[in-house]
C-alpha cells in the first residue's frame, strides 16, 4: 500500500478507506415475504403482516435473492461457503416494526473476495471482505414536527458489499463505486440508481502516521452518487488531519455529508458489532447451496465491464476512452459489436467498419437517445436496430446516400420504423453519382452565377486563394441545393474546377 500523502500544516498521514455498499436486488418479491418489490408505489400498499412484523408470521427466503447475491459475490471473486444462514440483527429501528432485521453475519454467503480498479490513472487490488443478504428497512420522511413512515421498502432483498480499508483517496472510491455500478447493471441483477436509493454507500475511513496502523474510524452516511463519496473522503481526511496536526484526537463517530455546504457533519457516536447482539434466526434454516444452484449462478456470468473494455481495446484497436464509453452499458457494447458485425457483412473492411460504428454510436445516436430521454441500457428496444445502422452506414460509405440525406434517413428510421433501403428509395434520395448528370446542374449554375464567377476570377488573378475556396464551395452548394443534396459533392467540386480553370 502507497502512501497517501494529505499534508495539513506540519505532518504527512496515511489514508485507510473501507466501503460498504448496499445494492437492491432485481427480485420481484421480497426477501422473506411476497410483497411486491417495486419503487414509486403509493406508501405503505405493498405490506403484509410478515415484513410488518406481526408477531407469529414466519419468513421464507426468496430463493432468486439468494440466487442473484451469490452471482454478485462471484463476479467479485468470493468464495460461496459450503454453509450459510441469516441472524437477527436487533437494535431499535424506527422504520423496521420488529426491532431487529435478518441479516448475516457469521457466514455470509460472499467471502473473501477482490476488486482490481483500473483507470482514471488508478491501479490497484482492493480486498471484498464479505456479500452479505439482508432485508432493507422502511423509509422515513420527516415534515416539520412529524414523521411519517413508508413500509414499502421494509423487507426488500438488500445485498451488502464489504470491503477491506485498502483505498486511499476519494477518487479511488469514487472509481470503486463507478466499477461496481456498471457491474451490477452488467449482471442485471440491480438498476444502480442512486439517486433512487437501489445502491447506496457509507464510507469509513480514518488515517494515521505511515506504519502506525488503522486510525479512530469515522464513518459517512447520505453518500448518493460516487461524486459524494468523492469529496466527503477527500474532506473528512482533511479534516482529521487538521485535528490530528492541533494535538487533538479524532471521536470515532458517524457523521452525514451536506451536499449544499460540502462538509461531513457529527450524526452519532458509532455502534460496536456486539451492541447488536447477533444470533442465528431460529425460523430460517441453514442454506446449503447444491450443485444444480451452484451451476446456475456460475452460468449466469457475464463478461464483465472491465474484461469488456480491454477486449474491445485489442479486438478493434479501439481507444481507451472508446472501449470504456462503448462499455458504460452492456446494452451499448451488445450493439456496438453486432452493429460491426452486421456492416462487415454489407461488405466494409473492419477497420472502416469499426471507426464508422463507433463514431456513429458515440456521436449521433448518444445525442438522440439523450434529446429521446432513452436509456442506453435501453438500446436493444431501439427502432435503428444494429443491421439497420449497419446498412446506413455501408450506404454512405459506398456512396449510395449523402452525409446529409444519411442523417435525414436516420430520422425517417426513427419516425417510421422502416429500413434505410426502403426510406431512401422511398424519397428518392440516393446519392446522383453520373458525371453527365451533374454536368447538367453545373451549367445551369454557372450561367445563374454570373457575378459569383467573375468574382473567382478576379480572386485568382490578385492570387487571393482563401477567397477563391470560399466562392468555390458556394458555387458547389448552390448546386447541392439544386439536387436535394443528392450530387456527389467531389464530382461537382471537380467539374466546378475544370470550368473555371477553362476561362
């Protein structure tokens, strides 16, 4: 481990950050109960007496809870136990009616596992202690002197991620965060909004002098995106170094983060593991996972994020930069590759093919799925499906269609949900390519453009060549404009060229 150099007034200390981070898991019903899982339902109509905490109600482990945590925990590279079970965890929650909530803790069902970060000019291993299952507590929303109290989330399958204190900085949490996000979306096993809480993380972190070990851990809470993680580490390792430099000590503490004055803020002093007095939860059984479970989730990986972005890198001599924006969603790197499969088979060499479909895809189509409001996750659903970019594109790039009348049929795809093909046959607007044609528009222009020609001339004769380009290229769209934009613009340039260079 390097060490993080935070200089306050007169020391250099090392930084220990640890995350934890709770996903909400895509199941359709609860952990333990069947209410349904959903956000944005009207308060308090998906209950039942089980996750209300009726006395005598008894739990049932959602099996696909299970099922999707032990997925998330072998794409991090944990160890499944041979073994695991859920205890109560109790201490006094407003917004849980039973006072304590099934978790896991002895043997939780991720164990052991690895993170390697890369990027943003960061690499390094960060350690995943455990994956643990629980179920999420209700929501509270305070308005003035009350509390009002929302169970729809109570009892909601909640996977937590613990990591060893192994970053350092703000930003290597940040990318942790940023990795583990588009890996959970990659499984499909969580939609990683934090805005809407389905992915949320507290922070601990302290810091002492290099070679002395863990210092007084602080952690933060009401961290909403990684941007938050970001500078409330960066702010509270300032701040404990300012204390630290006084000849003050650090409280260990929780404290929440002001996103309006960018500063951590005291919330309490932190609970120890036994205050919650743990044990086994007698209505649940012990799991044990059989081959056929197993098998089930080692089938259901995917090509991970990371592994994705390298691949593209070497696969289609793609840019860093590239590889990862085409990777932020498993939907837009699905489409990228089949997009470039599909346009080789209309005949492009790969390399043409490649550059054409991501440009396309980082450019024209990024800005309609952003005007659309579409989600690039949402790409599969898309009107201009990979074969039909595909084709677009290898019309232009063969000369069928021009740039202009490409990105009209590009619209008209979207609009009318038909083929490149029939569109462009439909509006006439293939791309006019024989020279005697053209010809023919050009004279017209010429003789119309009487005065615009002499000026060329003029420009020529004084060897004023900006403005003989600049006259020259309107000569050459008036005569685009009098084809629709159909004409070949090089051989109009060239024909525009041999008249004048002829007088």
């Amino acid at each position: 481990m390097f060490e993080s150099k935070i200089t306050t007034s007169t020391k250099k200390y090392q930084s220990f950050i640890g995350l934890e981070v709770h996903i909400h898991l895509l199941t359709k019903t609860k952990v333990f109960c069947g209410c349904r899982s959903a956000f944005g339902d009207e308060p308090n109509t998906n209950v039942c007496p089980v996750c209300l905490g009726y006395p005598g109600v008894l739990p049932a482990l959602n099996i696909e809870a299970m099922r999707l945590g032990c997925l998330v925990a072998r794409a991090l590279n944990c160890r499944i136990p041979e073994r695991t079970w859920f205890e109560r965890k109790q201490y006094f929650y407003p917004d849980m009616t039973k006072n304590y909530q099934i978790s896991q803790f002895a043997s939780p069902l991720g164990q052991e596992g690895y993170v390697d970060l890369q990027g943003k000019g960061i690499n390094k291993r960060v350690r995943i202690t455990e994956c643990h299952l629980e179920e999420d507590a209700g929501k509270m929303i305070h308005t003035g002197t009350a509390s009002l109290l929302d169970y729809n989330r109570a009892g909601v399958s909640l996977l937590e991620i613990v990591t060893e204190p192994d970053m350092e900085t703000g930003e290597e949490a940040e990318l942790f965060i940023q990795q583990l996000r588009r890996t959970v979306r990659y499984l499909g096993v969580c939609d990683g909004n934090m805005e809407e809480g389905s992915l949320r993380a507290d922070a601990n972190v302290s810091i002492n002098i290099p070679g002395k070990g863990l210092g007084k851990k602080v952690e933060i809470k009401n961290l909403n995106s990684s941007r938050f993680v970001k500078l409330g580490l960066n702010y509270e390792i300032r701040r404990q170094g300012e204390r630290l430099d006084a000849g003050k000590v650090v409280v260990q503490e929780t404290r929440l983060w002001n996103e309006n004055r960018d500063e951590t803020a005291p919330m309490r002093t932190k609970e120890n593991a036994q205050d919650y007095r743990f044990f086994p939860e007698p209505d649940l059984p012990v799991f044990t996972p059989d081959a056929a479970f197993l098998k089930s989730v080692e089938d259901s990986l995917t090509e991970l994020p990371l592994k994705r972005v390298k691949r593209l890198e070497a696969e289609y001599a793609l840019t860093e930069e590239q590889a990862d924006l085409i990777c932020e969603e498993k939907a837009q790197a699905d489409y990228f590759e089949a997009a470039v499969r599909e346009a080789i088979a209309e005949g492009l060499e790969q390399r043409d093919a490649v550059k054409r479909v991501a440009n396309f895809l980082l450019t024209d189509i990024k800005h309609t799925l952003h005007q659309e409001g579409i989600a690039a996750a949402d790409l599969g659903s898309f009107k201009l499906t990979p074969k039909r970019a595909a084709s677009l594109l290898a019309l232009m790039a063969k000369g069928v269609v021009s740039g202009k009348n490409g990105k009209q049929t590009f619209e008209a795809v979207l609009a009318e949900d038909k083929d490149p093909q029939v569109i462009i046959k439909e509006r006439n607007w293939e791309q006019i390519t024989d020279p005697v044609k053209i010809a023919e528009v050009v004279q017209k222009v010429y003789a119309a453009e009487g005065p615009s020609v002499a000026e060329v001339r003029e420009a020529a004769a004084k060897g004023n060549t900006k403005r003989v380009s600049a006259l020259t290229a309107y000569l050459v769209g008036k005569v685009l404009a009098a084809t629709g934009g159909r004409a070949d613009p090089k051989i109009v340039g060239e024909q525009i060229q041999d008249l004048l260079q002829k007088e």
